[in-house]
C-alpha cells in the first residue's frame, strides 16, 4: 500500500486528536494511502519533542516552514492558532501539498478569502475541519433530508452551545482575547456549516452578539459570549441559531431541529448515536418522534463496529475526517467541505458581526 507523510502543526488538544486519527484511519478504513506519521510542529522544540514522543512521529521541530518544506512531509494539518492559519496554508499550497485545516478558515473573512485564492489556484486538495457534521447520526440527516423523507423543509433550528466560560471566575486566557477566538470565530463555524450542510445557503442574518463576562481574573474580554441569529435561507426558509459558551450545564450542545412538510428531525450531540425522526404518516394515534440508535446501516459506522447502538466518539469524527481527507487526495478530487466551503462560513459569520453593529438585517452575498 503506498504511504504518505503526514506533518502536524500544532500539538495540542487538536493536533492530538488529528494524529491519532492519522495513526488509525488505515486500520479502521483501510485506506488506499496509508499515512505515515512524519513530522510534528509546535512552538517550541521541547513541547516538539514531548508531542513526537507520545504520538509516534518520526521527527519534531519547532518551524512550521521547515515542516511545510520538509520534501518527505507530503501533506500538512493545520492545527495551530487560527492567526497561523493562512501563512500555514498559503506556504504549503505554493508546493503543492494538500492541507487539511481546522475551523475556522483563518483568522478573519480576508485570511479566508486569500486561502481559497490560494488552493483554487494550485489545484491541490483542501479540507476544513468541520468534524461534528461527519458523525453517522447527522450524515444520514442529510440523506433522510436529501431524499425527501420530511418533505419540503420550512424551518430549522441549530445551536452550539457549552459551558466552559459559564463561571464569571474563570480566568482570562487567550480564549477570552480577539475575536478569532470568541464565540463567533470558535463555537458558531460549527453550527452554521451544519445549517448549510443540511439547508443549504444562507441569504440573510439579523444578528445580536454579547460579552457577558467583560472581564475576568487575569484580564479584560474583548470578544463574545454568546450570539444568537435570525436568518432566511436562499430557499426561503426560516431559521434561527444560537452559540454560546457560557450556556450553564451545556457540555457539547451541537444540536439541530428541522421541520418539513411530511415530518421532521432532532438531533443532540450530546446524544451523538441516535437521531429523532417524525413522519407524518399512519394513523393520528400511533404518530410520534421515533429515536434511531445509529449502527452499521448508518454511513461510516460499520467501519468502528458490527453493531447497532454501540457507538462512535468524538475521536471517531476526526478519524473519519482523516479518511475524507486521504481519499481526496488520493483520488486527486476534493471532498466537502473544502477551503471554499469554510469560506461560505466565515461570510455569514461577518454579515452576522455586521448585523450586531448595525442593528438591522445584513445580506451574507455582500460579504
């Protein structure tokens, strides 16, 4: 099976989770590129060294661009600030090496506009990491959606919401500083790349953003705490969304709701393996929500296990991630969401900005 060199930028709780997802996806999938962990980055050589020791690379180095130019790294991860992101890409793309980059698309709709300048441009494979919109549950969403199984759709609902800023005493960290790492440019790509996928595009938003915690021990907030947005999609339907990190008992609060016109769907990620699905059909008494345990006639779970209700994980969506990314590249044909995709997110999350200043209605095509 031929092999291909992975490089890793950044160590940490993401760069973990991409390398282990690396280490495994040729087991669980079996793939046609086997990846071969190569070369990890991170800021400095000991934290380097620390991250090649306990994930199995090969080398380590504290230079991104030694790892971009490295001619045995074959294929770069993106797993860094988002401030790194375009310099990261852009370098690696100029050679004409795939790269898959975590949300969001860099560190603002100029970062992000510049990148998939970049990769439309070297027609080289490219992948954001929308990782929760690839679990079995919300993939056959998307079939169920696609085949017409609730009808017409006419409203939709979605949030991302978790807890881990809810105690005002939590210190300030680089979390709490730039936009790029609020509420906004953290939690909502997530949600709005899920209403796209399962949608479709968004025409208007009418946005309200709010810190909440304006300050903490350590230092003062200068970005959000929560959002929440009214928007109509290009197909004309309703929908609202709403992002927080500061919603009190919320762990992983990826959830959806969506109504058509022959039934409907709900799903929480914090229930991952089971989708709630409503059709409007047989007789009134027996109608209701039936709950679907995910299992191997779900698309990518027989791959982790023969059987129904068991479960996929967290890890499990960079794994299958880490499968989108390497049949992509050797197929030689993007696989969604690509760099232009992150983009359509990060446009809607500028008009939404927009909307927040301008306490009106934006249109996302004018951004």
């Amino acid at each position: 099976m031929p092999e291909i060199g992975i490089g890793i930028v950044g160590g940490g709780y993401m760069g973990k989770a991409h390398s282990v997802a690396m280490s495994a996806v040729g087991a669980v999938f079996d793939t046609a590129l086997k990846p071969r962990l190569e070369m990890i980055c991170a800021s400095s050589s000991e934290s380097a060294e620390r991250y090649r020791t306990a994930y199995g690379f090969r080398r380590a180095t504290a230079d991104w661009q030694a790892l971009v130019k490295d001619p045995v790294v074959e294929a770069v991860v993106i797993a860094s600030p988002q401030s790194t992101h375009r310099q990261i890409a852009e370098a690696a793309l100029a050679l004409g090496k795939p790269v898959l980059c975590e949300k969001p698309l860099g560190a603002s709709l100029e970062d992000s506009r510049a990148m998939v300048a970049a990769a439309e441009a070297s027609g080289t494979v490219n992948m954001v990491g929308f990782n929760y919109i690839r679990t079995p549950a919300s993939q056959f969403a998307r079939q169920l959606i696609a085949d017409g199984a609730i009808g017409d759709i006419t409203w939709f609902r979605g949030e991302h919401t978790e807890d881990f800023y809810a105690d005002p005493e939590a210190p300030a960290t680089w979390r709490t500083t730039g936009m790029a790492n609020g509420t906004i440019g953290d939690l909502a790509p997530h949600m709005v790349n899920g209403a796209l996928a399962l949608v479709g595009p968004i025409a208007q938003v009418m946005a309200d953003v709010e810190t909440v915690h304006r300050s903490r021990p350590g230092g003062a907030v200068t970005n959000d705490d929560h959002a929440q947005m009214m928007c109509r999609f290009e197909n004309g339907v309703m929908g609202n969304l709403y992002f927080s990190r500061i919603a009190t008992g919320r762990k992983m609060g990826y959830a959806y709701e969506i109504s058509g016109t022959k039934g409907a769907i709900r799903f929480d990620q914090e229930d991952q393996n089971a989708l709630w699905l409503y059709r409007r059909e047989g007789p009134e008494a027996q109608r209701g929500f039936t709950k679907i345990l995910t299992g191997p006639a779900h698309p990518d779970y027989e791959p982790f296990c023969q059987g129904p209700g068991h479960g996929t994980g967290y890890q499990d969506q960079i794994i299958i991630e880490a499968k989108d990314f390497l049949t992509a590249i050797h197929s030689g044909r993007n696989i969604w969401p690509t760099f232009r995709d992150g983009h359509k997110v990060n446009r809607v999350l500028a008009a939404a900005l927009a909307s927040a200043d301008s306490r009106g209605w934006q249109d996302v095509g004018a951004f």
